[in-house]
C-alpha cells in the first residue's frame, strides 16, 4: 500500500510501517502545500494520508477523495508519542477502505 505522511509527523515513522511503500510530504516536494491541494496530489498517487491534524476533516470535504485518511492523536508529533499508536494503524491498515477517515489514539 502507498502510504504518504504529513509533513507534520517525523519521516522516521515510515520505518515502523514495513511491508507498505512510505513517503513523506517533504519527500514529495510538497513541503507547504495547502492541505485541499495536498489532498488532491496525494490521492492521484497513494491510498493512505497519515497525519496529525485533528481539524482536518473539518475544513476538507474528505467525501470525493479516493483515499483514506488516517488521524494519529497523541500527546505530540514526536516519535516517542507516536510509537504506540503504530500497532493500532498497522491493523488498521489491514482493512483499509479507501474514502474513510479514522482515528487512532486520543
């Protein structure tokens, strides 16, 4: 599954999530990009938006994009807040259904 991080979470989550195609936003090029416009390059070319922005589904119509947004709440963005949540997306990602938004954590 091609998986790709917001710029607001470490790239080294990547490394937690074998067996998936993981990039990063800043690996794309797309460092700044308004999420609306991010949503829309992202979906051309992944199935999964993993990020930490909790409004999300709030300021984008999340309806029309064939991909599926996966929200991580923890404490913070650092890795050592978002390492215990990488079991519960993993799974998670397992029965992945594209035009979805789900929460993991919080």
């Amino acid at each position: 599954m091609r998986i790709l991080l917001d710029e607001s979470l470490p790239w080294r989550l990547s490394r937690l999530l074998p067996g998936h195609g993981v990039t990063s936003v800043q690996r794309m090029g797309w460092s700044g990009v308004t999420n609306g416009a991010l949503l829309r390059l992202a979906s051309k070319d992944f199935q999964v938006f993993v990020t930490a922005d909790q409004n999300l589904q709030f300021q984008q119509n999340l309806d029309n994009l064939p991909l599926a947004v996966f929200v991580l709440v923890a404490r913070s963005t650092a890795l050592v807040d978002l390492v215990p949540l990488v079991p519960a997306l993993m799974s998670r990602l397992e029965r992945y259904v594209p035009m979805t938004l789900v929460r993991i954590g919080g």
